[in-house]
C-alpha cells in the first residue's frame, strides 16, 4: 500500500513509464484529480495535498500542482495498466 501523505518533488516525473515515485504518490495523485473534479482552488490543494505554500511561493506552487496533476492525468490514462500488467510492488 502506498503512503497516504507522501512528501512531494518540486516536479512529478515525466517518464513514459511509471516510476517507482509514482507508485508512492498514487494516493496523492488520486486527492488531486478528485480535486479537480470538484473545482477546488489549486491553491488550496498545493497547501493540503502537495504541502507547498502558494503564498509563500506562487510560482514554485503553481509548477508542482501542474506537474503533479498532469502526472496523476497521465498515470490514469496510461499508467495504470504498467501497474496491472505487474502487479502492485511487495513491501519491503
């Protein structure tokens, strides 16, 4: 099972396959495209989901909600079926 709050790159991956980060982050990716989906304010979910200021730093903010969601589109477009095709890693 992955980590329910895992802290979070600056940048998701751009991989064309799914990274061990990925696997970590799949809950985080999960909270964000039911954010979008609810409309949230990205800024409100860099705070609670990413762990990342916007006012502090609206830039760096802005690029890691857009990074990370792209991710989370990609991976449930596309990645999960690397996931299924092998399996959910074991615990180590």
């Amino acid at each position: 099972m992955p980590p329910l709050d895992p802290q979070v790159a600056d940048l998701a991956p751009d991989e064309p396959t799914l990274t061990p980060y990925d696997q970590q982050h799949a809950v985080t990716y999960v909270r964000l495209l039911d954010a979008e989906k609810d409309n949230a304010d990205w800024r409100e979910v860099a705070r609670i989901v990413l762990h990342v200021d916007p006012d502090a730093d609206h830039a760096r903010a802005h690029r890691c909600y857009e990074s990370h969601l792209a991710r989370a589109k990609w991976a449930a477009r596309h990645g999960y079926r690397q996931l299924l095709s092998r399996g959910w890693p074991k615990a180590e």
